[in-house]
C-alpha cells in the first residue's frame, strides 16, 4: 500500500499492474497493458503514475543540487591547484559554464515554484497577462461604411517574398517570458465524461497534482453568443473574430452632453469573457487546485467573467496532470494549437484500443458534391470581387483553388467507373499535376481564408434572402413608395437606441470541408487512398490507410507511453503498427492481468449447440435461414428461465437483431419469454429513458432482457454490474462486410506491408467488438455473472485465443446443452440468487 499510496488494500494484480506501469516509465518503454474492468485499472494507472512523477522531481531536485554543489567544488579547487594559468583558466571557464547551466535549470524550478505560491495567494502575475487588443472607447469608424472582413489580407506573402508573414495561429498568445514548465503524465481518453470520472477516482487517493482539462471551445466556451452557433469550427472562427475585434456591445452607445445615450458607429464587438485578469484568476484556481475539472472551471468562468479555454490552455505548462480527449492529443494541428509539449513526459493512453480507429477518422475527410458546387461558385466571385487587391502569387493561388475545385466537380460528376485511387492517380485523372497542393494548403491557412469565406458567404446568403424580399414586394405607385419611405424612416428612428439585431446564419461554409480535404491530400502518397462515391449524395472520401507515422511522432516524442485498456487483446496489430513507425519489439513491453474474482464468480461456456442438438454457427448464410433464427430464438427462450434477473443479449448487427425479434414473435417465442421476463430492444435511436427502465426491470424479482449489438451503444461504456448483468449471452461473431470499399482497401494495404496482414485486421475488429461485449458485466470485486458464446466457432483454439486471458482462460467447451443448464443452476444457487 506504501509502495505506490493506494487508497486500499491493493489486490495482488493490482500491485502488479502498478509496477509494470512504473518500470516501463523509468525504462522510457511503450507498454501495452490489459486489465479488466472492475480490476481498479483507473486508480492502479494513477497511482502508479503519479508516484513517479513524485519520485522523479525529488530525484531530478536532489540530483541538480548535488551537481552544483559538486561543480562549484571543483571549481574552488581548480583555484588552489598548482595548475599552469592556461590549464586553471580552461577549467575554471568550463566549470563555470556547467555550474550557468545548472543554475538556469534550478532557477526554472524555482520560478514554477514562485508561479504556484502567487497562485495560491490568488495573487495575478503582471509579466502573464495576455496582451489584449487596443479598445479605444472612444472608438468609431470614420465613415458609414463598415470594414469589409472578406477582403483578403495584404500581409500574406507567398515563396518566401520579403514581408511579414501572417501567424495564422488563432491562438498564439505571446508572453513577455517563456512560462515555467513542470514535469507531466498527459492522460488521454476516448470522451470527456470517462476525464471527469478520472478526476473522481483521482479524489480517493493522497495525490493532489494540478490538474486541467484540455477541451474544444465547445466545451470550454461560456459565451452563450458563441456557444449557439453549435459547430466547432463556427465555434472558433467566432471567437477568433470576437478576440480580434476593439469593443464590446456595452461600448457601443456612448454619453451624450444632456446624459443620454448615443448609438455609435462601431465595426463590431468583442467577448466580454476575454479579459487578461479574470483569466489569470481562473488559471490561478487550476493551479491552486482549486478548480479540478471542466464543469467547476466553466462555472467560475461564468461568475468572474474570465475565458475557461484560455485559462486552460494557459495553465497546461505549470501542470502535473493534464486530461485530454484523444483528438487533443493525437492530431497533430490540435496539439500544436494547445502548447502540448510531450519531451521528457509521460502519455497514458486509456481504452486505447480505439487508438488506431481514432488516428484513422481524425486524418481522414470527405467533400459531397454540393460542397463543391457551392465553393466553386463563391470562390468565383470572391476572385472577381478581389482579384485587384491580391498579389500577384496569391492571386495564383487563389485560381488554382478555383481550378481544383472545378476539376474535381467536373469529375465527380463524369462517367468514370473508379472508386477508389491513389494520390498519384487522382492527380492524373483531375490533371492537376502541377498544383502544389502543400503550398496551397499553407496559403488557405496563413492567409485566414476559411474565415474570410465564412464572412463571405454570410454576405452573399444574406444578400440573397434581402434579394428575394424584394422580389416579393408588390408594385407600388409614386405616393405608396413615399409612403412606405415614410413608414421605414420613422421605424429607424425609433430603434436607434436600440441595439442592432440581425438573426444569425448559423451555416458552414464549405471551404472548411475543401480546406480539411486539402490538408488530408498531403499526407503520404502511399498512405491514403480516395474513394469516389457517386451513388446518391456523390462525395470523395480520402481515408488514412497507415496510422504508423501519426502514432509513431506521438510515442517518439515523449519519455514513455503507457497503453491501458479493459480489452486490449487482440494487441498484435497496435504491435504491428508501432513496428512500421520504428518502435521496434524490445521497446515494447506487454502484460495482461488477471481479473479480480474468483473462479466461482464467473461462469463461461461455448454453446456449440442448440437446444435441439443441432451444430450452430451464425454467419450470413445461415442468418438467412429462417429455421436458424427461430432455433436461436427456443435456446434463449429455454435458457434465460435459468438466469436471475437482467440478461444482455449482444448480436452481431442491428439488420440480424430486427430479423431475430421479428422470427421470435412470428412463432410466439417472444410471447412466452415476456410472461417470464420483461424485454427491451436498443436501436440506432435508443435514449437513456430505455437503459433506465430495462435497470428497474432488471432489479426486480421478474428481471429482464436487454438484447443489443456487438459495436453499438450498449456494448462499449456501458456498466450492468450486478443485477443487470447476470449474464451476457454473446450471439455468433460480428465480422465486418469483407466486400466494403473502406475495408477492402485497407485489407489490401495491410497485406502489402506484412503477410496475412488483412486479416489481422479482420480478426481484429471481430474480437474487440467481443470482449467490449463481454466486458460489460461483472464490474466489481464482489460482482458475479455467466457469459454464454453462443457459436461453435468459439470453441476453436483459434477464437479463444483471441479472447481477453480473464474469460479465455476460464472458458468450458464441448458441454452438452442439458449440462449448461445444470451448471447455470448451480453457478447461480451457489453465488445466492433464487
């Protein structure tokens, strides 16, 4: 217990795990670690974790001191040495540099420690505040017309001309001097809500690290002007544009002579949230951990007026802990964006079997056809509107955007069977060869032209709906237009003291899915692939094949990588892939642990058999066979009598899920289960008002039925601990469509890089989809449950070797059916169920 502060008595295997995960940090190792949910995998990895991080600053503090010490011995020495002038000055000169340098780095530490007391104190340090943009109150335009913020920059400078490059980064916030840096564990999972539960299970030991949470603005954002435009991307144009602006709607009237008040010409307005002391304040909480997760930072934010985001991002230097969604940490934009540095650092990867599915959606992208179209259409009068006020260069650029949106439309739209092409093919085919697709992605980055479009396209929208009101106002005669002008300049007056309100378009401009589409055409020729889907909303889709490089400049940057998960077999693919990003075997170590119950508290049986004898295997053959589906429906209808309370029944597909229900009750099986048992159903839509009345149903001495999918809702994050899950009855194996595009390409690009390749990554997806299933019960240390795999094929060596060791190694084959039942029986009677 002493060893690592767990909060309780540490399980064997817990011990265990915590001292693999602390080895493979002092190693600088990537490790791949299995534990299972219920184990306590979330506190062992904290504290694990965290007691390193506690060693290693006393170690590197201790280590600094004893070097000074030692280095200015010496060179007191080298002083009284009877040396010749030349040799004693060499010396002293390259002691004193040593001791210059390890001065600097104690002194970095002591400024971390200054920066934490004034903290503390709740005391803002002047040198960190941002600086603000210049707000003039007195402020105004000189003429009625108001600035054009679709006009293109005059600062861009293409091929390196001489001028001042635009710094496109929305965010870059300098400071007067570098913040003082600490030592970090950056923690990532797959969902904000699994971050909060770790600083819940974080609050049950003695570790009391600085902890933040890096989020979107969506979650961050306080400004509910901001926060309605939905889209993440609007989202961050929005505010970007609110930061730039010089004053605020409580600006725009200013005092008369007589006291009243006067509506000003102002360009625009500003986010009263972005103010330097308040987000000092809020950043003062995070680091005096008073403010441990998003929800308490948000709420401060909202009472002291004080930006959650950039106090955030703010605090992410002078913090121990750092929690992070996956796409924070694993695009490499994104993590640019935060200040995310990993040298020297520790990264824990949670339910990090998602891993390599993440990488591959997040450096993936797709445009439709009406994207397209409608691009085209505004980049054509942008150019024709600005073509005069764009150098030269970027004029080129900007026609070369036109010309690869043109050809790609043109194409889509052609009588070309391919559907799917290499980077090189595509470039053929558009015949776009001499377009340098990395200098136009920097030009439509640096140049802010997503925003300008943004505000471009509001105002052609714009134009277009005032266009169409005065289509459809009637004719009117000389005196009913003097009328009407009448009309509107009185109703002007009477709302001049009243604040200007236009509703909102709350659209998305298409050049951000051209933009992404771009960015995602310069990765690595070899890497992607583009696949043309021209059935009803025709669309290119560029999908990232190889996640090696993306993975790879994650895990080399950082001291070690810990990969943790409730089901991380199989592993042999995430092992593949670190190879091809040069993260070779003995860098990688590899350890599964034990459940924490005991072998009375589970039961798990293959069911080779139906309750009519006859061998069952569940493929899309047989699934169509009508005989098949109502065999399946007796066998459960014959065995959920035996099992107490809730039963969660998982299938491979929501199409075989609505045949099984609709052959169940076509033969009155369904009928003679609901006089035992009360049933539910999950779907596409399912809402959490249906998990909540299966949970009460399956409390009661009636219980219940949960049938649901391998891959859906219900079989990942889900907890039917206890009495919702008493047994988990897992129906044939979930093997994806082999004839799919997306799959076939990429079964085609694992098989070039290493032999029997694609079906790794077959068999991959098949097995995590089932033991994410399996996982749902059992949840606790005192929790039990039978797990029934219900398909001969899971008595092959083959498939139970793929299964996590928990249940594999537990599981009986070759029983009979009437031999389930009877240890069912007793598995139950023995473990206290009626």
């Amino acid at each position: 217990m002493e060893e690592f502060s767990f909060p309780f008595q540490p399980y064997d295997i817990q011990l265990r795990l915590m001292r693999e995960i602390r080895d493979c940090i002092e190693d600088g190792k990537v490790g791949i670690f299995e534990s299972p949910t219920g184990t306590g995998k979330s506190l062992s990895v904290l504290c694990s974790t965290l007691t390193w991080l506690e060693n290693e600053e006393n170690r590197i503090e201790t280590e600094q001191n004893e070097k000074l010490r030692k280095i200015q011995e010496n060179i007191a020495e080298s002083k009284k040495s009877g040396a010749s002038w030349e040799d004693a000055l060499k010396l002293s000169l390259e002691a004193e540099k040593e001791e210059s340098e390890v001065m600097e780095a104690i002194e970095k530490r002591k400024r971390l420690t200054t920066r934490i007391d004034l903290a503390k104190q709740g005391m803002v340090d002047v040198s960190r505040k941002r600086k603000a943009p210049a707000r003039d109150a007195d402020f105004a335009l000189a003429d009625d017309e108001p600035k054009d913020e679709a006009a293109p920059s005059e600062e861009y400078h293409s091929d390196g001309e001489s001028g001042s490059e635009l710094h496109n980064n929305e965010d870059d916030e300098e400071e007067d001097q570098e913040s003082p840096k600490c030592l970090k564990i950056f923690y990532a999972s797959r969902t904000h809500s699994q971050l909060e539960q770790l600083v819940d299970e974080l609050g049950k030991t003695r570790f009391q690290p600085r902890v933040v949470t890096c989020s979107s603005r969506g979650n961050l954002c306080v400004n509910e002007e901001v926060k309605k435009l939905k889209l993440n991307h609007l989202i961050n144009e929005k505010c970007m544009e609110l930061r730039k602006n010089g004053t605020s709607d409580k600006d725009k009237k200013q005092k008369t002579e007589d006291g009243g008040e006067k509506k000003k010409k102002s360009c625009s307005k500003s986010c009263e949230f972005y103010s330097s002391t308040e987000i000092e304040d809020l950043v003062n909480g995070v680091l005096a951990t008073k403010l441990k997760t998003t929800i308490q930072v948000t709420k401060e934010g909202v009472s002291s007026k004080g930006c959650p985001y950039f106090a955030s991002r703010k605090a992410v230097p002078q913090c121990q802990l750092v929690l992070l969604p996956y796409q924070v940490l694993l695009h490499e934009g994104t993590r640019n964006a935060w200040g995310i540095d990993l040298k020297d650092n520790v990264i824990v990867l949670d339910e990090a079997h998602n891993v390599l599915t993440t990488i591959n959606s997040l450096y993936s992208a797709e445009i439709s056809e009406k994207s397209l179209s409608l691009a085209l259409r505004l980049i054509r009068e942008y150019n024709a509107k600005y073509k005069l006020r764009l150098k030269a260069k970027n004029l080129l650029y900007m026609k070369q955007l036109e010309q690869l949106t043109s050809k790609m439309l043109i194409f889509l739209n052609s009588q070309s069977k391919e559907d799917v092409m290499t980077m090189a093919q595509l470039s053929r085919n558009l015949n776009i060869l001499e377009l340098n697709l990395f200098k136009l992605a920097t030009y439509i980055e640096k140049s802010d032209l997503c925003k300008k479009f943004h505000g471009f396209y509001l105002q052609s929208m714009r134009a277009s709906i005032d266009l169409k009101k005065e289509n459809e106002k009637p004719k009117l005669t000389g005196i009913q237009k003097l009328m009407v002008k009448k009309e509107e300049a009185e109703k002007i007056k009477a709302e001049e003291n009243q604040e200007e309100v236009r509703p909102q378009i709350t659209v998305s401009s298409p050049l951000f899915s051209l933009k992404s589409f771009i960015d995602a055409l310069t990765n690595k020729c070899e890497d992607g692939r583009i696949l043309i889907d021209k059935t009803k909303d025709p669309k290119y889709r560029y999908i990232l094949l190889n996640p090696a490089d993306r993975l790879a400049e994650v895990v080399k940057a950082c001291r070690a990588t810990v990969l943790v998960g409730g089901t991380m077999e199989p592993s042999e693919l995430l092992v593949e892939t670190l190879s091809r990003g040069s993260v070779g075997p003995d860098t990688i170590r590899r350890f599964s642990c034990a459940h924490v119950i005991n072998d009375s508290q589970l039961l798990a049986v293959t069911i080779q058999k139906t309750v009519d004898g006859k061998p069952f295997q569940l493929t899309y053959k047989t699934r169509q066979n009508p005989e098949t589906l109502k065999s399946i429906g007796r066998t459960l209808q014959v065995l959920s009598q035996h099992i107490p309370n809730g039963v969660v029944i998982f299938v491979p597909s929501y199409e075989i899920l609505t045949d099984l229900i609709k052959k169940m009750k076509e033969t009155k099986i369904m009928e003679q289960i609901e006089r035992k048992k009360s049933v539910f159903a999950e779907t596409r839509q399912s809402s959490s008002t249906m998990l909540s009345d299966y949970s009460t149903a399956a409390k009661s001495s009636r219980g219940a039925i949960l049938f649901a999918v391998m891959g859906g809702k219900m079989s990942e994050g889900i907890n039917f601990s206890d009495e919702l899950g008493r047994a988990v009855i897992v129906i044939g194996l979930p093997y994806p469509n082999k004839t799919g595009v997306e799959l076939r390409e990429r079964m085609r690009f694992l098989d070039s890089q290493m032999a029997n390749g694609g079906n790794m990554l077959y068999e991959s997806m098949c097995m995590h989809s089932v033991n994410q299933s399996i996982g749902r019960a059992i949840r606790h240390r005192k929790d039990y449950a039978a797990v029934y795999l219900f398909d001969d094929r899971y008595a092959l060596e083959s498939t139970k070797s793929k299964l996590s060791a928990w249940i594999g190694d537990r599981t009986q084959r070759n029983l009979r059916f009437p031999q389930i039942i009877q240890k069912s029986n007793a598995f139950f009677k023995a473990n206290g169920s009626n």
